[in-house]
C-alpha cells in the first residue's frame, strides 16, 4: 500500500473494542506514509512541518482542522511560527488503527493546498 492509496480512503469512526495496531501491520502502514511521519512508542504517530512564516502556518493549521471536523477524527495540533507539529491517535483505543494513517496521508496532500 502507498500513500495515495491511503490518502483516497475515507477514516472510519472507531467504536472501540479493538486492539490497537502494533507489529508488523504497523509498521507496514508507517511505511506506506514514511515521508517524515515518526511512530512514537506504537502508539502515535507525529509529523513536524515547516514554512516561511507564521500565516503560512496558521493556513495550513487551519486547512488541517477542517480536513479533521470533515474526518471526525482530530489530531492534536501545535502552531508556532514557521512550524506546525500534528500528532495523531485513536483517542478511543488509546492507540493506533488504519485511520491514522489515512489522517497523516491526507494531511500530506494538503501542504499543496497550503
């Protein structure tokens, strides 16, 4: 699987009552969206982006927030001036799921929005 192919799927609410990914299955995903996206303990992952200034930040904050009320699934975002860092996780497993990384593949595609 590539990014792409990740980034065309849609993420699915989780309702819990499943095992976070770990392993292999993660770390096959992780490769799919490498591209600067870091596995931190398996449990989330995080991606710091950088721009020339603050209100190219701020634009891409905002492009990411949107993208997240349209996915219902929300990262954590930090802004600060030329820099954004976005974290993910299934808030409901405490972990990982497939989703995620359609999320970090999304946000990709979105700095050529930016």
């Amino acid at each position: 699987m590539k990014a792409d192919d990740l980034a065309r799927k849609e993420c699915e609410p989780c309702q819990g009552g499943i095992p976070p990914l770990k392993g292999r299955p993660l770390q096959n995903l992780l490769a799919a969206v490498d591209n600067g996206w870091q596995l931190v303990g398996e449990h989330h992952l995080e991606k710091e982006y950088k721009f020339g200034d603050f209100r190219e930040a701020l634009d891409f904050t905002n492009l990411v927030g949107e993208m997240a009320e349209r996915q219902d699934h929300h990262p954590d975002i930090y802004l600060a001036w030329g820099r954004v860092k976005v974290t993910i996780w299934t808030h409901k497993i405490d972990g990982l799921t497939e989703s995620d990384f359609v999320f970090a593949a999304r946000t990709d595609l979105l700095l050529k929005k930016a």
